[in-house]
C-alpha cells in the first residue's frame, strides 16, 4: 500500500516512514503542504497523512484541496492539537481520522489498516435507504424527499453507520469506535455535536424525524410515521 506522509519535522517524519515501512507499506514523504498537494494530483496514493502546521499550505486547507481533487482518498490527520474544537475543525475539512501526537506506531499501524480496510470496500458503491432518505456510497450523494444534502465528510461517515444500522440503538462508545477509529472520552461531547449538525441538516423542514436520542443509551435512526 502506498501513502504519502506530509511532515515538516524531518526527525519525526524519518521515524513515521521507518515504523510504516517495517509494517510493510510504501511511504512518499513530503515537507509541506504544497509538496503534498502536488504530489497528491501527479501519483496514486491509499492513504494521506498529514500534519495540520505546515508550511505553504497547513494541513487544513491541504485536506479540503485534497478533497476536491481526490474525494475517495483516505485522510489521517497528526497534530499535537488535541482539542474537541481542533478534532471537530479536523473533521469538517474532510479528514476520516484523527491522532493526536505523542502516539505509539502501533496505535497509527491500525488505524491505518481500518482506514485502508474501509476505503477497500467502499469503492464497491451502492445505495443505502431508509425512509424517504438515500445515500449513494459511491457519488457520496445524499438526498432527502429527493432533496439533496450538503454533508460534511466526517457528517457523511456518521449517517452512513446510522443507515447501516437503522432501527438499532447506538451507544456513543460505539459510534467513536466504529466511525472515528477511537476509544470515547466522557468528558467530550463531540459525537452529540456531530448529531447534531446531522439533524438540522437531515431532519430540519421535515415532519417525520429520522434521528433520535434514546436517553442515556445513544441514538437511534427510525422513522415517527
């Protein structure tokens, strides 16, 4: 599997690339975010790493423009920013997941491999419903009452584990570890955020509401009609 690492510490970038390639994959390295950019456009990559303070382009804007050019490709972000705030802004500009620095190689080896293994099998592409609401995995097109939905990525990953398990109560530990690779903090609330945004975005103007809370419990996607 080829990745391309965008790191502008060169001592933690060398060590990144060494642990990555003794876990068997290819690492392309790059020393800011506009490397990484060009890189990204002339070569095909499984998977994008990247610091979020880079010079040229930081890690944000790098992840958005990336987003543009090559939507299917897997993100992992790496920053010693470790706020819900910088999660969430990690999030919204379109990365699938999210490590704060200092982490253990093992821990980044997995997530990878989730990342690859999810990435694998979403590029089948196919239609998941419920209701009057439909996602196209494959278009990343997301509609309501044929009315089309403007989802943030990480929003998208989010309905998309609702819809694969509508009418089942989700747990907010299961939700951190099914969509965003991690273990749930109770003292964040960044998940309940997240549904939020996803409710005003999928349930607002609409009299049959999808997402609901189930007290002390999770969420659960069902219909009121």
């Amino acid at each position: 599997m080829n990745i391309l690492l965008v790191e502008d510490d060169l001592r933690v970038s060398e060590l990144i690339k060494r642990g990555l390639e003794e876990e068997g994959f290819t690492i392309t390295t790059a020393f800011d975010g506009l490397s990484g950019k060009k890189l990204v456009v002339m070569h095909e990559y499984d998977l994008l790493i990247t610091d979020i303070i880079l010079p040229e382009i930081n890690g944000l804007d790098l992840c958005k423009e990336v987003r543009i050019i090559k939507p299917e490709l897997p993100i992992l972000m790496l920053t010693a920013l470790g706020t819900t705030d910088d999660k969430i802004e990690g999030f919204d500009a379109g990365a699938d997941d999210y490590l704060v620095k200092p982490f253990e190689m093992r821990e980044l080896a997995a997530r990878i491999k989730v990342l690859l293994k999810r990435s694998s099998k979403n590029k089948s592409g196919f239609i998941l419903k419920f209701s009057d609401l439909e996602m196209n995995l494959k278009t990343k097109i997301v509609k309501r009452n044929n009315q089309e939905l403007s989802l943030t990525p990480k929003e998208f990953k989010l309905l998309e584990f609702l819809l694969q398990n509508q009418g089942r109560v989700i747990s907010r530990t299961e939700i951190a570890e099914k969509v965003w690779d991690t273990h749930f903090d109770t003292g964040t609330n960044f998940i309940d955020v997240y549904i939020n945004y996803l409710r005003k975005k999928v349930d607002k103007g609409f009299d049959n509401k999808l997402i609901h809370t189930k007290s002390g419990m999770g969420f659960i996607l069902k219909s009121e009609v």
